[in-house]
C-alpha cells in the first residue's frame, strides 16, 4: 500500500521543466510517511476522496510530470476576452492503494459546465475540454482527449497524472463571471463499479480499437519485410493498449454492478471549484502577427499510407488544415527538394478551385504560400500554372495575405542566384507578390563584409528587390537584443518590406523555443520574443517531422541530430487510441497562449503607446530578454490583469 499523504515538513520540489534547472523529474517520496494514512482493505465507496487521492491545481505554464509532489488544493479563477481560450491544469497523486491490484486504483472525473448569474453558460464538451496529459520521452508533452462530461482514470502507485482543462470562450459570449466544478471520485476499481458502465461510445471505441490491429496486418501481400514487421508491431502495440485499458480489463474480466449513484458522488468527491471571468475584449478573428508552421506532406503520406494527390490525400490534408487553424496558426504543407529547395503551399488545390477561395478566406489564416509550381500533376508547365494561379489570386481580396517561399536557408551564391530567378518570374506576373527568403548567414562564397555578422546584415541589399519578408533566425541575434535593432535598420517597410523570425534547431536553453522539456515559460516565450524585438511575423519549419512510418499508429520518433520535440508539435491521434484526430502537444497549446498574449499587448499598446507596452513586459518581470524573463506564472497573470484593469469597458463589470 502506498505512504505517500501529505506531511507539512515536506519540501515541495519545484515544478517547471526539465531544462536549466528546477526540475521535479526523479523526485523521490522515500522516507515520507502520513501517519493518518489508511491501510487495510479500503472501499471507495464508504470513504471520502480526499483520504484517497490528493487533489492540486497547476497553471498552464507548468510542467508537471509522473514524479511531481502534491500541493494544497485551491480554487481555479481564470481571465480569458472573448474568442480566446484558456487552460488550467488538475494534478491527481494516490495517497494509498485500494484497487488491490497492480495499479492504485481508478478515479471518475466529471466537469460541469460552467453558469454565470445571468443564466448564460459555457457547455462542457462545446467550450469546455479534458485531456489527459501524457508522456513523451518521459516529458509531459501529448493532450489526449477524454471522453465528457465524466471519464474515468487508472491511477498508479507512486506517480501522478495529470487532466488539462481547455475553455473556449466564443466571440459572442456575454461578459461575467462563470462558475463550475471538477468532480473527483475514487471509484472500485476491482470492476465492481465498471463492469457495467460501459456506453455505446465506450463499447464502438473498444470496437474500433481492435478493428484498427486488423486493418493494419491484413493488407501485407507484396509489402516489403520491414514493412510487415513494421505493421505487426504497431498491431501488438494496439492490442496491448486495449487490453491494459480499463475499460476492456475492469468491463470484459469480471462482473459487478453500475456506475457510482449520484448521493455518493456528491458526498464522497473532492470538488474543485472553477471561475471564469470573461470580459469584453474580443480577439481578433484574423491573428495580429501570422505564424506559418510547415506540415510535411510526405509524412502524412507515407504514415496514413495515402498517395499523392489521391482523393483521400487531399482528404488528409484537409484534416490537418482544419484542426491546425483552432491554434491560431497559419499551416503551409511543403516537400523538400535538392540543396534546401522547398516547394509550400496552403491549400492543396488549385486556384481556381472552390476549395482555394474557402481555404484563403477563413478570417482565422493571417497568411497563405502560394506554390511555385504545380503541387499535382496538371499537364500544364510550371510556367502556365505560376502565371494562371498568380493571376486569379491578384483578383481576390485575399491577395493580401499571400506570400511565396521558395528556398530554405540559402548558404552560397547558386542558392541566391536561385531565389533571384525564381522571384523574377514571380514580379513579371505580379509586381506586389511577396517573397520570403529564410536565413542565418550571407553567401559563404562571396563575402559581403569583414566578419560574419556584417555580412549578415548586408543580406537585404544583396537581395533587393527579390525578397519582401527577409525571416532571420533567433540563432543569429542570440542574447544580443539591440542587435534586433540593426537588423531592422536594414529593412525598408515604406517599400513593403517586412522583418520576420524563425526558431528551428537553436536557439538552445535557456533561450526560448519548443524542444520537449524546456520550461513552460520557455515555450510560451517564443511569441513574447517576437514582440518585444519588434518582428512582424513568424515561421516554424515543421510541425509533424518525425521518423518516417508506414502505419499510423507506429510509435513516435524524433528525427536523428535534431533537439527532442524539434519539428513536432502534435501527434497522430492513432498513436493513442482508434481517434483520427491530431493530438496536440502542451508546446502547441503554450504556442496558441503566446500568440494571445501579444493580443492584449497589441491592446495595450494601441491604448498606451508601444513603450509603456514594453514596459508592461519589465515591470511585471514577465519578459526582459531571451535570458530573462519569468519561471513562474504569476508575471503572466499580472501582465494580462493590468491590461484587463486598464482596457475593460467599465460598464461590462
């Protein structure tokens, strides 16, 4: 049985993540002992929750992971304008054992909706999510979906799980204040309160679950050896998953009764109390600064075994679009080619297709590529098909958002010369077309200055007038903000021009980025970043570029020399249960907080001027530079409550 309740002698480790320092991974609970703590035979059912599990809260900027000691429950109150969404996180740790089993035992989790006292509401499963976090590489990272409003968790001795609360709050929700709960109840875990509460969802889940193992190994005639062995192991994966779940163990190996009655929920649960203050400040619908992140065609090709240009490819691709654009981002699909070549392209099809008009219209796509050539075979040359897109685009009043992408971080003269061609074909169809051009360095074999940095510098005038968005990389200015500075000084906005940054396998820690395990603060300071040094846009080379597989739900890999996490900001659904849907990362949802929060900055800074903006950022101690900014959440509440003290309509509270 598990010793592990409380003890107010104990040390609370700190919780952020696991790069540069303050690190909760390996903590131990040796040697802590509760001398109330319950022993023998427990029954759930006649003891309350708290005796069994203990219950915190976390903020969204923390990473709490499978080691992670317990802290004293307190209510969530939350700040979230209209059209932005806002987490929080519920942490649940045994105090003992009483499934008599392997595992601790089994919890039931139900939210409410939440009410406000004028009778509007914020419906659980519409505006209101669960996910269980899950680990990557030992790293809390993956949002798995639970079912609502109630589920069910299998909680194991000795380490803690963790649910993240999504709300969604819709642009037209009237200001107030929301109330609700999250209702925790151990349940018997022995399937004497499981074995019947299985649904049809649950029951078409375990269905399709073990349908999937099928339709991974049956179609094997003339797939290669590695391929079979390939999709056998995903199939022992699934099948393994299914048969340690719950729902399968506790509903198929033994008999019992029905779900806990409604009185023993209420009288036995830990009940934590939620608040939401909605006000009435709406984000844009179209984001303020576009973030472009890549989306490897030729990974969802080869894993979801779809060819290219097929109907269910343009259907997978439509998938992944959809889904992306709740994140506030702006997908682009690219394939590589030699010598960093890429071709990119926002819709899949053409432009004089429906689907393109409904792709780049969508308020919430701040930007779109537009591909060089054809991205399925046409019968056209290159030629015919840059001058026909180009020429229905300039027509539309989309236009605006459009940018081509030709070349990834050009490194010698051919490269250039490359990027000088290619834009000259472009300007002859359409003068006002934007090129965007990535790099780090001048060309190596033709210095344009004395040292590396200059040369750097002199990289626009080198360029001019073939590149409109010159995208440099946070690498290069290091903790060396003022050097942000000369890189403007160099860019001509009165000619169009437009400075951008990108992160990709550096900056390192403590610097922000999204590899797997960097503080929360770290990830969500990406966009703080951006802002503060004065950038317009943003891009991110990929978002799901792991280790090529043939099967969806083969495990994950993170690519060879790359960082943990670098280039993967979600997953594939089938990775976890039969679901076809992405499963998001905390670094996506940290990437989605950054982008509202430059939002209530932009606010500010329209009511203030951007200095006092700037200053918002220091005196709350929440960003100072890529090395200074905060570990803890508090600096970030402060900032968005000045902005909601100062910009709130009065009459609204």
């Amino acid at each position: 049985m598990e010793n592990s309740g409380s003890h107010p002698e104990v040390m609370v480790p700190p919780v952020e993540g696991v790069a540069g320092g303050g690190t909760a991974y390996g903590w131990s609970e040796s040697g802590i002992q509760d001398p109330n703590v319950l022993r023998g035979s427990i029954d759930p059912l006649k003891v309350h929750s708290s005796e069994l599990v203990h219950v915190w809260c976390m903020p969204n900027s923390a990473n709490v992971g499978p080691q992670d000691m317990p802290r004293p429950l307190e209510p969530i109150s939350l700040l979230a304008a209209r059209n932005e969404r806002e987490n929080v996180q519920i942490a649940l740790r045994p105090k003992v054992s009483w499934a008599g089993s392997s595992i601790a035992g089994s919890v039931q989790v139900q939210c409410t909706d939440l009410c406000s006292t004028s009778g509007d509401r914020l419906v659980v499963g519409e505006s209101l999510k669960m996910r269980r976090v899950v680990p990557i590489l030992g790293v809390p990272d993956a949002l798995v979906p639970l079912e609502l409003p109630l589920s069910q968790l299998t909680l194991h001795p000795g380490e803690t799980t963790v649910i993240w609360i999504s709300v969604d709050v819709p642009t037209t929700q009237p200001p107030g204040q929301y109330e609700g709960e999250v209702i925790i109840t151990a349940t018997r875990a022995d399937a004497e309160s499981t074995a019947q509460c299985l649904g049809k969802a649950e029951r078409n889940q375990l269905y399709q679950e073990l349908k999937s193992c099928l339709d991974v190994v049956e179609p094997i005639d003339g797939k290669s050896l590695d391929e079979v062995v390939e999709r056998v192991k995903s199939a022992s994966i699934s099948l393994r998953r299914v048969l340690l779940s719950p729902s399968f163990s506790d509903s198929y190996l033994d008999n019992g009764s029905d779900m806990m009655e409604e009185d023993a929920i209420s009288n036995l649960s830990v009940r934590v109390k939620l608040s939401l203050t909605v006000w009435d400040f709406i984000l844009p619908a179209t984001p303020s600064l576009p973030a472009v992140i890549g989306i490897s065609d030729t990974v969802i090709e080869d894993r979801f075994g779809v060819e290219h240009g097929s109907s269910e490819w343009y259907e997978a691709l439509d998938q992944h679009f959809k889904w992306l654009l709740q994140f506030k981002i702006s997908p682009y699909f690219c394939r590589w080619g030699e010598s960093m070549r890429v071709l990119t392209y926002t819709c899949p099809w053409p432009a004089d297709h429906p689907k393109s008009d409904e792709y780049f219209s969508d308020p919430r796509l701040a930007a779109y590529a537009v591909p060089y050539r054809p991205v399925v075979s046409c019968g056209d040359t290159p030629k015919d098909f840059l001058q026909r897109q180009v020429e229905i685009l300039r027509t539309k009043n989309h236009w605006r958002k459009a940018y081509f992408y030709l070349w990834d971080e050009p490194l010698n003269l051919e490269h250039y010369e490359a990027i000088r061609n290619m834009a000259s074909e472009i300007h002859a169809y359409a003068p006002d077309a934007r090129i965007m051009t990535t790099y780090y360095c001048g060309p190596s074999d033709a210095p344009l200055a004395s040292n590396n940095f200059e040369a750097f510098l002199k990289v626009p005038e080198f360029l001019r007038p073939h590149t409109q968005i010159y995208c440099t990389s946070e690498w290069v200015i290091g903790n060396r903000e003022d050097l942000a500075k000369d890189i403007i000084a160099e860019i001509q906005p009165e000619n169009g021009e437009e400075w951008w940054t990108y992160v990709c396998m550096g900056p390192s820690d403590p610097h922000p980025n999204w590899h797997l395990g960097m503080r929360g603060t770290q990830h969500r300071a990406v966009m703080w970043r951006v802002w503060k040094e004065g950038g317009t846009g943003f891009l991110y080379w990929g978002a799901n570029c792991y280790e090529k597989a043939m099967v969806p739900s083969a495990e994950i890999r993170f690519r060879r020399g790359l960082p943990p996490g670098d280039g993967v900001l979600y997953y594939p659904g089938q990775v976890f249960s039969s679901s076809q849907e992405p499963v998001a990362s905390l670094r996506l949802e940290r990437l989605l907080s950054g982008l509202q929060d430059i939002e209530y900055l932009k606010l500010y800074s329209s009511r203030f001027g951007r200095e006092e903006g700037l200053q918002l950022l220091e005196k709350t101690g929440m960003y100072l530079g890529p090395e200074r900014y905060t570990h803890e959440h508090v600096p970030i509440d402060a900032m968005r409550g000045e902005v909601f003290r100062t910009c709130r309509s009065e009459s609204n509270f």
